[in-house]
C-alpha cells in the first residue's frame, strides 16, 4: 500500500502558479488559488465528487469537458458565455454555432452548478466550474489509464477476470479506499473567481473559434489573441490526446481538400484510406473515429507520434508542423516523459484559463449556468 502511495504520488504534478502572468489584463491577476476557501470551502470536492460520478459511468465524458472549456474561454474569454441557451431577445446563442453544435457534457456542468447552489448559494461561477471541471476530467483520466491495471490487481482475484471485470468505476472507487481520495490527484492547480458573462453570440463563435481546417498562421493569431503563444498552441493541441470527432470535422481532407476532389497532402494516404473506410462520401453526421486510434481515453503523447507520422485527424493537427517553433515543441515532447508533457500541459491550461476573465464586479454569478439572472 506504501509503495502505491509513492507511486500516486509520483503521478501527480501539482501547479502552483498563483501568481499574476507579465502583461496579462488586471482582471485576471484577480485570479487565485482558492478563491473559495472561506465563501465555499467545499467548492472543489464538490466539483470533482460530481466529475468522479459520471466519470465512473462513462470514462468517455473526459474529452467533452475539456473541449467546454477550450470553447468558452476563446470567445469572449473564459466567462461561461458557452452555457447559455439562446433567447427571443440574445437570438442564437454561442453553443447554436455550427463548430459548437457537437459540444457534449453540459449535463456535468449543471449537474455540479445544483450540488453547488445547494451548498453555497451565489456563489460559485459556471466560469470556474468549467475550469474547474477540466481539470478534474483530464486528473482523473490520466489517473486511471496510469494505474488502472495496478489497481486491477487488488480489485480481482485472477488475471482473466481482471482482463474482463476492470472499470473505471470500480478502479475510481479502489483509489478512494486505498489512497484516501481521488481528489488528491490533481495535475494542476485551477485559480479561481471568475465571474459569469451575461451574452453568448453564435456569430462571435464563428469568428473566434480555431477551426481543424485552419492553417497555422491562423491558428497563432488567434491564440496570440487570447495570450497564448506558440508554445502554448503546441502543447494544448495535445488535448486531442483524447476523444472522438464527427467526420465532417475533417471529411474535406479525405474528398475535397482544395475543391478539386483531392486529398490533404498533408495526410498519411494509408491513414486517409482508414477514415474514408469509416467516413465515407455520404457519412452519417452521427458518425465518429477516435482522435488517436486505439488510445482515444489515455491522455499521454501518442497524440504527437501521430503528428510526426502525417496521421494527425485535423489538419489543424498537422499544421503544428508548418511552423519551426511548433515542430520544436513537438519533437521536444517526443523527446521528454509524458509526466514532463502533462506539466506542460497544465502551466498552458492556466495561461489559457485566464483569458478574457469577468473578476470583481464584472459580470455576475449566475444561478443555473444556461440562464442570465
């Protein structure tokens, strides 16, 4: 039990980065660690009671999380604006957006929004509880695909019933017996006390929203617009580490890429071959292949073999390699251990987590997270 404990312990990379980034807005050096340790102790260990819950269930909800809030925070900066249903008088609201309409796991987010009204009323932002949740989402992901054979052990009696009985909820609750709770295994620190923004504009999604078609001068310039350099585009691409996408996020690589019926150069012609096979022509919409095949729910550096490889799913992907400095970053994850990866990681989720913020008076705390007070 001892030697599990140190290796838990091992796993985790904790970032305590507190401390205002050089040149960033006033707003959002308003931001800290435990904003609520006083208004609502229990903020957190709510949040990531109710991740663990449907985690368990359904490990993959993790990607979804994620992308809520990469969405929310590049439009209109990290507000909760991607939470609100439309109105008669706001007319298409952000999640209407065509690049949003695949969005998934709001469920999760209100679901922590109740437990959290029911503890500590108006206090706790749908802003923060996404941050918060995407951190627990991607903590509990690489918990688990880490150990989850170790805790196999414990859980059954024989190889061949481990083979055929281990779950994520069964290995969420084995950690919780055996190292006292999963909440201790965070990869990163979420600062905190962003306030909730009251417009949400399917237009400004269209605008701002990096797309998997994009070249990488677009896609420097609109990280550049919300802080982040190129370091940071590279290293948060990494969150298609995990998760699944729609074919027609990338179907235009396999049949049209530049309006001739022709494929993406860019793209691996036997990797091309493979998603036409499972997107073809006339594909359902329903219909989706894992960002990185076989792996689609361990986050770890696959996602940057696949790059290298030209078997990157967007051509997003790819284009990290069309930039000098990108391809560095690339190779220079190659080169390191995935721990130093998720380190990486979690120092631009932070940066990222602070674009645009509502702090002080701004804004408000909303009380269910897809309606304006």
């Amino acid at each position: 039990m001892q030697l599990l404990a140190k290796l838990l312990a091992l796993s985790v990379v904790v970032l305590a980065l507190s401390s205002p980034i050089a040149g960033e807005a006033s707003c959002a050096s308003l931001l800290e660690v435990g904003h609520y340790r006083q208004s609502c102790p229990a903020a957190e260990s709510i949040v990531r009671t109710t991740v663990e819950g449907y985690f368990s269930r359904d490990p993959t909800v993790t990607a979804p999380l994620l992308r809520l809030h990469f969405h929310d925070c590049f439009v209109r900066g990290c507000d909760g604006s991607v939470l609100l249903n439309a109105t008669a008088a706001s007319g298409p609201a952000e999640k209407d957006a065509m690049p949003n309409q695949s969005l998934d796991g709001f469920y999760v987010i209100d679901a922590a929004k109740a437990a959290l009204e029911s503890q500590c009323p108006g206090v706790v932002s749908c802003a923060d509880i996404l941050a918060l949740v995407a951190r627990d989402a991607v903590s509990l992901v690489r918990l688990i695909f880490s150990y989850g054979m170790h805790a196999a052990r414990f859980l059954c009696l024989l190889p061949k019933q481990c083979r055929l009985t281990i779950t994520s909820r069964r290995v969420v609750a084995w950690f919780q017996a055996t190292a006292g709770n999963t909440s201790g295994a965070s990869l990163w620190e979420v600062q905190t006390g962003r306030r909730d923004g009251r417009v949400s504009s399917a237009a400004e999604a269209v605008d701002n929203l990096p797309s998997s078609f994009a070249d990488f001068a677009k896609l420097k310039e609109q990280f550049a617009s919300k802080g982040l350099n190129v370091k940071d585009l590279a290293i948060l691409s990494g969150a298609h580490a995990i998760g699944n996408s729609h074919c027609a996020s990338f179907a235009k690589r396999l049949y049209n890429f530049t309006g001739n019926g022709d494929a993406d150069p860019s793209l691996d012609p036997s990797y091309a071959a493979a998603l036409r096979a499972s997107c073809p022509p006339q594909f359902d919409n329903a219909t989706t292949v894992e960002m990185v095949p076989g792996s689609s729910t361990s986050f770890d550096t696959d996602y940057y073999k696949l790059v290298v490889s030209k078997k990157g799913l967007f051509h997003s992907d790819q284009a990290l390699l069309q930039d000098q400095e990108a391809a560095a970053v690339v190779y220079s994850v190659l080169g390191s251990s995935t721990q130093d990866f998720v380190h990486r990681f979690g120092v631009s989720m932070v940066r990222m987590g602070r674009a645009g913020v509502l702090t002080g008076s701004a804004g408000e705390i909303r009380k269910n997270c897809a309606l304006v007070n």
